[in-house]
C-alpha cells in the first residue's frame, strides 16, 4: 500500500493552509478597513466627519483611546458586517434561483485567489540568504493574477443576467464588455515592464512578482522608469476594479445600482467586500511592479538590517505603499465624475490600447539599443 | 435684435486634452477639503440655532401671570386644515378667583401631530394669543397614541411667553376703573 | 493512491464532467458555465503536471476571456432552454455519431499504444526534468519555464507562430471588413 501523504508533506500543507487564513484574514480586514476608509475619506471631503458613533461597550471607557478610536469610527467595519448579516434575506421571486445565490461566490473567490501569489516582503534567514514573504511565488505570478481576475468578471455577468432585471442585467453587461476592453491595455502596459526587467543579460527571467520587486531594490522605481506603462496601468486598473470613474457596472444615477440592484443583506455584503478585496489587491500588485514594492525609496538601498526586524520593517513599508495606493483609489473617487459608457469604451479602445502598444514598442527599441551596445561592449 | 456674436473656441492644447492636468487639480482640490474645518453638527449633542420665526411643533402658553389664556373659542379647531386640533371645551374653575373674569377654559385640548401640517393658521386666528409654533421641532413616539399631545403635555412644551398686550389685566383694570367698554 | 493521484481524479472527472454536463444541460448559460469548469478542471490538471504557464494560458485566454464572450452573447441573445429543441435529421445525427466514435476509438488505440510503449521502453518519453542539460541535446532546453516557451516559440517554432499570427490578423480584417457599416446612400453625396 501506498503511503497517503510523507510525513513532511502533511506539515507543510497545514502550515500552507494556516498561511493561508492568515492572507485572507488580513486581506479581508483590509478591505473591512478600506469600506471605513472610503466613508471617512468621502466625509473629510465633502466637510463632513464621517462615522464616529460606533464603539463597542468596554473600549468606551478606556480613558483616551477609547473616544479616538471612536471618533475615527474603528469599530464601524464590524457593525456593518453584522448587519449585513443579520440582515432579512430577500429573494426576488423573478430571478433564476441558482445563479443569483452562485454569483456573489463567484465573485469573491477570484478577488481571494489572487493573493495567493502577492508577494509582501522578504524574510532574512541567519545563513545569509533571503526568501520571499508569500503563499505561492509563482515563476508566471502576474499571469496567474491576470488570470483568476478575469474569472472574476463572471460573477459580475451571472449576477446581472440571474437577477432578471434591466437594470442588472445592463449592469453585468456593461462590466463584461468593460473588462475585456481594459484587461487588453492593462496585459500590453505591463509587457515593456517584464522586457526591462527580463532584458536579455540581466539574471532575471519569467513574469514572477517578487523577482520585479526585487529588480527595483536600490534603483530607480519602474514607475520612474516607465511612467507610461505606470500610468495604462493604473487606469485599467481603476477600469477593473469598477471603481469611480469606471463604475460603469453599478453607476447608481442611470442603472439603480447596477448588477447588485436585486441583491440584499450578505449576499449584497459579498459584493461589496469582493470589490474592496479587489482594490487591495490591486493596490498591493501596483505597489510590486512600480513602486518598489518592501524596498526602501528608489535610489537609496534598505536602511533596515537583515534580520527579523527587516523583515518586518519591508512588510509595513510594503504595507504602507499598498495603504497610499488604496487612499488614491477613493481620493480619485471623490474627485471625478463618472464617465458616459461610450467614453469608457473609447478611452479603453482607441486611446489606451494605441497608447500601450506605441509605449511596447518605444521601450522594445530602447532594450533592443541596450542590448545591441552592450553586445557590442562584450 | 441684439447682434449676436460666435465667439471661435481655443482649440484644447495637448495638455488638456489628455485631462491629466486636470484631473491633478481637481485632485488637490479634494486633498485640500479634506483639512477644512467639518460643517457637521453632531446632532442629538448639538441643536441646531432656530430661527425667530421657526414654525415648531404648536403649543398652548400660559400668561405671565401662569395663567391659562385659552379661552376654549374653537377658532383653531375651525381653521385648522388637516383637523388636528380638538377641544373639549369646560368652564374655569371656580377656585381660580383672577381669573372669573373668563367665561371659558379648554377642558381639554389635544393636537393630533401625526395630522399637524405646521401651517401656523392656529397661532395666526387665536384671539388669545394662547397657541404658538415655537422652536420645538423634534416629536417621536413609539405609538399613534403618543402622538397625539394632550393639554398637560401641551403645556409643558408652551411654558409662558411674554405677553405684548395683558389683554385681561387691562380689561379688569377697566372693570375696576369703572369703565367697561 | 496518494494524495496527487487523488487530486488527478478529482480534477480528471472536474474536466470530464464538466464537458458531459455542458453537453447535456439544456440551457445554453448553464452549458457555458460547465464549460468553464471544464477548462479550469484541464487548467489545475497542467498545474498537476507543474506546468503553471499552460495552466494560465488556459484561464487566462478560454475561460477569462473566450468564454466570457460566449457568455455575453448568450446573455445578449437571451437565448432561453428552447433554443436548442430544434431537432437535427437522425442521418445527419447518425454520421456524426459514427466520426465522434471513430475520433474516440482512434485516440484512445493511440493513447493505449504510447502507453504500454512507455512502460516497455523509458526512452521514448524520457524523463526531461531530470536530464542534467535541461534538454538541450534535443535541440530545445526543455522545461517549464516561461521563458523556455518563449525560446522555442521564437526558434523552433517561428513559423507556426507567424502563419498562425497571420490567420488571426486575416480573420480580424475580415470582422472589421464585415460588421463596417456601409454609409447609406444619402451619407455618400
């Protein structure tokens, strides 16, 4: 008889898995926090405060913590949860019953997924070598997000389809065509990246996150580098998210509420935190291409030592960037108004994917010029 | 007819057509919003200042002598539009010496405020001046009963008021003097 | 049995049945999603085999992108269970039952030859991620890695991947060609 599992391999997995809650706690609370974020940010805006009330019984005693935390409302994720879900399940009696409950599964699980191969920092051993903080550091890490976020789009259709309603289904409609559109100038945006990265004699090669990380430590950010390809990237990735000025898929002013329009309590809730996660990840992901992701600041190398408390010291500053990129995506939010559907698919079409392709070939002469120099310099 | 003049408009220039620009202003704007004092009145703390002339929930006041002034004459109740008001009328009662000089008192005096409009006619047709909007703005309850404000209660949120006229200290005055009428 | 030939099964019955579910379910949303789970199942099977790129690629162009396309015109459509009840003659049906079953029988002959060769004979299909050169002897470094799929997509395989480069570009220029407008006679002056 076979041996099931060796013996190693079952430890491996349980710390795999227990690794795994860990992302997805933090990922979640994440997102809990950027709903938070994303109220008080609005509110400081528009001159308002934004939710304060919110406390839970014995923290309202601590003498000073207690009312600042209050004040900024940290306790509102929770109650916003449970109300969510506690909240009375409602079905419409007009929709198809399997796909309605199938769709805000669908579109957390990509949102999760992802993850799995986002690199957040570096862990120093006392041997002198250095590995990489994350689930999985795939060699095809960027592929592999791309792949399971355009899984994502179907949650999205299915709800607007399921749900049986103009305006939901106009709402996934839209969101399908809008993602395809962008994911396009999002994939082309990113390839002078790898070329400049991967360029013909540099140790690097394949599409891993943690390896662009890496290329990025003491030098110059390839959001320096290549603004260009920083810029299409972070529009289509504003386009992707659904976020303002893309959020075609739920524009409250002429589709109700898009795709979610027949979607209450948890169900909605799902929604909700799949688009947040979305953004994390999506935060998380610019941050390692273009912003150095755990490194210092571009041209200087990590002040912090190689040991444990660098290690730490990566993943906040990582985590840091990721909390920047993520106030960027509400500040952008409150600040534009929304785009008209044929502006999107204009701009997604017959700007953006010109633009990325022009910028592909740009930076493919320059590398092939390097590479030709330094050929000649052999 | 004035001469109407086509003004050409400036071609965009490369720079505002991409919107970037724009998009950075638009986004200090925001950014600088954000550390502006908050108009936000934490509510239920702080009230709201309520203007003079503020149409409130209406209330029955008493003169500045505490006593009652309405005088049960039933205009409110005929004026009223929605029919929120109703009046039992009774006589005053006999212990109340200042005040024999009144035929009539509310026995009772109700103002339903599920079916108040707030429209003032009340307060403009009480010959008494006893019923006023005042600033009180916020009634709630649990119960269509509790909605409804009784005498007692009506009162209570009237308190007394300043009273321009003393119509009836000048008419006992008169009275005494000699001089009805 | 271990744990990868467990996860073998589980995925090779996601991708089988998967497909036999999009056969036979009635409505066309339904077909499409079965669909899907028929790729990933054939997906997490590459992954099985430690070839992530292949994997990807096939999230990443059929499900993420060919099927949500499906999906749309079948959303956009709105064709309904009914769309399908219109019947095919029973010899057109009949002569189609006979090439799926003579496709069927052919690959499962080869498949069972390649495989007993393979247990006979090691060398046919060597074990390439063991041989120390990486395969290069053969020509071409063998490997999983991306950037092997990219140097044999660049030498060996340059021409296949132009010729095919340029049907998709023909195909475009047709669609472009076919769903153009032609401007209405009063447009034309």
């Amino acid at each position: 008889m076979m041996e099931w599992m060796p013996q190693g391999l079952w430890f491996e997995v349980c710390l795999k898995v227990f690794f795994a809650f860990m992302m997805v706690g933090a990922v979640m609370t994440m997102a809990g926090y950027s709903v938070l974020a994303e109220r008080k940010v609005s509110a400081w805006m528009q001159g308002r405060v934004g939710p304060n009330r919110t406390v839970l019984p014995f923290v309202e005693y601590i003498p000073i913590l207690g009312p600042i935390l209050q004040k900024l409302g940290m306790f509102q994720p929770l109650a916003d949860g449970l109300k969510f879900l506690f909240k009375e399940e409602i079905v419409p009696g007009h929709v198809n019953k399997f796909y309605y409950y199938l769709a805000p599964l669908i579109a957390l699980v990509p949102a999760l997924t992802t993850m799995t191969v986002l690199p957040f920092g570096q862990l120093y051993w006392d041997d002198g070598t250095v590995s990489t903080l994350a689930l999985a550091d795939l060699e095809v890490g960027i592929l592999f997000v791309f792949a399971v976020s355009s899984l994502g789009v179907y949650g999205i259709a299915l709800a607007g389809w399921s749900s049986n309603s103009k305006y939901s289904f106009l709402g996934g409609i839209r969101s399908s065509a809008q993602m395809i559109s962008y994911e396009l100038a999002m994939g082309l945006s990113l390839l002078p990246v790898f070329l400049w990265v991967c360029a013909p004699g540099s140790s690097e090669s394949g599409l891993s996150l943690s390896a662009i990380a890496n290329s990025q430590s003491g030098g110059a950010w390839l959001f320096l580098v290549q603004p260009l390809s920083a810029l299409i990237f972070l529009i289509a990735l504003f386009a992707e998210t659904n976020r303002l000025p893309f959020d075609m898929p739920e524009s409250e002013t002429d589709l109700v509420g898009g795709f979610h329009t027949e979607y209450g309590s948890f169900k909605f809730g799902i929604f909700f935190v799949a688009e947040y996660a979305h953004i994390v990840i999506g935060s998380a992901i610019f941050t390692v291409l273009f912003l150095g992701g755990w490194h210092f600041l571009p041209f200087i190398e990590d002040p912090w030592p190689a040991n444990w408390i660098g290690s730490l010291l990566g993943v906040g500053w990582f985590l840091a960037k990721t909390i920047f990129l993520i106030f960027f995506f509400i500040w952008v939010r409150w600040t534009l108004p929304r785009f008209r559907y044929d502006q999107v698919m204009n701009l997604g079409w017959s700007k953006l994917l010109p633009l990325a392709l022009v910028n592909l070939i740009v930076y493919l002469l320059i590398v092939t010029v390097i590479d030709q120099n330094a050929a000649a310099n052999l | 007819m004035a001469k109407t003049v086509v003004l050409e408009r400036k071609p965009l220039s490369f720079s505002e057509r991409t919107y970037l620009p724009q998009i950075a202003t638009g986004l200090k704007t925001t950014f600088s919003n954000m550390f502006k004092p908050k108009v936000t009145l934490q509510y239920p703390e702080e009230k709201p200042v309520i203007p003079k002339n503020y149409r409130g929930v209406p209330t029955l006041v008493k003169d500045p002598n505490g006593r009652e002034k309405c005088v049960s004459c039933q205009l409110c109740e005929f004026v009223c539009p929605p029919k929120a008001i109703r009046i039992t009328p009774g006589s005053v009662p006999e212990d109340q010496d200042d005040r024999e000089h009144v035929e009539k008192a509310p026995q009772e005096f109700e103002i339903n405020m599920l079916r108040c409009i707030y429209c003032g006619y009340c307060q403009e047709v009480c010959p008494e001046e006893a019923i006023f909007l005042q600033d009180e703005y916020s009634s709630s309850g649990f119960t269509r009963e509790e909605m409804i404000n009784n005498k007692e209660k009506l009162y209570e949120l009237g308190g007394t008021l300043p009273d321009r006229h003393y119509k009836w200290d000048k008419k006992k005055e008169a009275e005494t003097d000699g001089n009805t009428h | 049995m271990n744990a990868v030939d467990l996860l073998f099964w589980l995925f090779a019955v996601l991708s089988v049945g998967g497909g036999l579910f999009m056969v036979f379910s009635r409505h066309p949303v339904s077909a499409a999603m079965f669909m899907i789970v028929s790729l990933v199942g054939v997906a997490a099977l590459f992954v099985l085999l430690e070839s992530f790129f292949l994997a990807i690629l096939q999230v990443l162009v059929y499900a993420g992108a060919v099927m949500v396309l499906f999906l749309f015109i079948i959303m956009l459509l709105d064709v309904g269970p009914e769309a399908g009840k219109r019947k095919l003659s029973h010899f057109k049906t009949g002569i189609f039952g006979i090439l799926a079953t003579f496709l069927l029988v052919g690959i499962l002959l080869i498949l069972g030859n390649s495989y007993d060769s393979l247990a006979l004979d090691q060398s046919i299909w060597p074990e390439l991620s063991e041989s120390k050169d990486g395969g290069a002897s053969q020509g071409l470094p063998f490997s999983t890695k991306v950037s092997s799929f990219g140097y044999g997509l660049m030498t060996k395989y340059m021409l296949p991947i132009q010729v095919s480069g340029f049907m998709l570009l023909a195909a475009m220029v047709g669609v472009i060609i076919l769903s153009k407008k032609t401007p209405a006679r009063e447009d034309v002056k």
